[in-house]
C-alpha cells in the first residue's frame, strides 16, 4: 500500500483541498453543502408527500445522497484496506485526563471503557447515547444544517447565520467537553 494513502495527510495539502471544495459548488451554482440534510432527503424518497415539510423533489439532492454513499464507502474502505498500524497518537496530558474520567485503554480508535456492548448497561451510556443523539439532531434542525454545512459553505458563502450557527457548535464542543463529559463519564467509575 502507497505510504501517501495510509499516512496522515499534512495541513498545508487538506486545508486548501477543504477550501476549494465550497468554492467549486458556489462555482457551480450550488450554495447548499451539508450530511444532515439528507436525512429528509431519504424521508421524502421514502415517504413522498406525507409533510409539508417533504413535498419537494428530492431527486435534484441525489448528488448529496451520493455523496454520504461515498463517506460511508470512504470509511468502510479506510477502515479495512488502508488501516494505519500505528496506535493512535494522544498527547500524556489527554490521557491523564481521560484516567481521571475512569478511561484506562487507549489501544483502538475508541475506547473499550466506552464504546462495547458491556457499556451499555451503564446508565451513563445511555445519557450519552440518547441526549446526545437528541441534542445532535435537534440542534442541527434548529440550526439549519450541521457543523461541515455551516462550516464549509454557509461560512464560505458569508451568512451571518452559519457564521453564528458555527460559533454555537464550538461554544457548545467546550462546555460539553469541560462542563458536561466529567459528569456523565463519572457514571463510569
């Protein structure tokens, strides 16, 4: 396997590479970008005229709908043919911190402490699985769209609306990783 295609990529190529994709579908005429909208996009496949809010033509988005096939299939590939062997690099200062939440093992992607099917007997799992789920979905229908929407286009395109709604989300990262996760993690120990 090509070392280009399993080794991280640095900033100076990403960056610019994420920067000209908005740019492209202003380009091209085209000012929504986003992976949430597409969950009504699959509803007014699946349930056409039921709402209000899905009488649209939903086949003018297939291009959207390709491209989360695309993340999925990005990942699945990732995941299985061009999986890095190296652990995955946190800083002792992270892991200190983490141990201090009862998060001991940090061999995978994600940690076994959180993320198995023993975990979710805890009550806190499902805090984190059921609010959060929640909060998620419903912020980003508040906000009319997600974080890579707002972030990628709606800022590029300079809407005072994406440039709020991207302040919010980061406002919100910080007080559910400083205020809220020691909380619900303590549920762990």
């Amino acid at each position: 396997m090509p070392d280009f295609l399993v080794a991280p990529w640095p900033w100076y190529v990403v960056g610019p590479l994420l920067g000209l994709f908005p740019a492209l579908f202003l380009l091209v005429g085209n000012r929504m970008f986003g992976v949430s909208s597409n969950l009504r996009h699959m509803c007014a496949a699946v349930l056409p005229g039921q709402q209000e809010y899905l009488r649209y033509d939903w086949r003018r988005e297939t291009w959207n709908l390709l491209f989360v096939l695309g993340i999925l299939l990005g990942g699945l590939i990732a995941g299985t043919l061009l999986r890095n062997p190296e652990p995955v690099a946190i800083a002792p200062a992270t892991q200190a911190s983490l141990g201090a939440l009862g998060i001991r093992d940090f061999t995978g992607l994600m940690p076994d402490d959180l993320f198995t099917w023993t975990a979710l007997g805890r009550p806190a799992a499902w805090v984190l699985l059921v609010a959060g789920g929640f909060l998620i979905g419903f912020g980003t229908a508040w906000a009319g769209g997600c974080t890579s929407g707002h972030g990628l286009s709606g800022v590029a395109d300079l809407q005072p609306a994406s440039v709020l709604a991207l302040a919010a989300f980061f406002a919100g990262g910080i007080i559910g990783t400083y205020l809220l996760l020691p909380i619900v993690l303590g549920g762990f120990g």
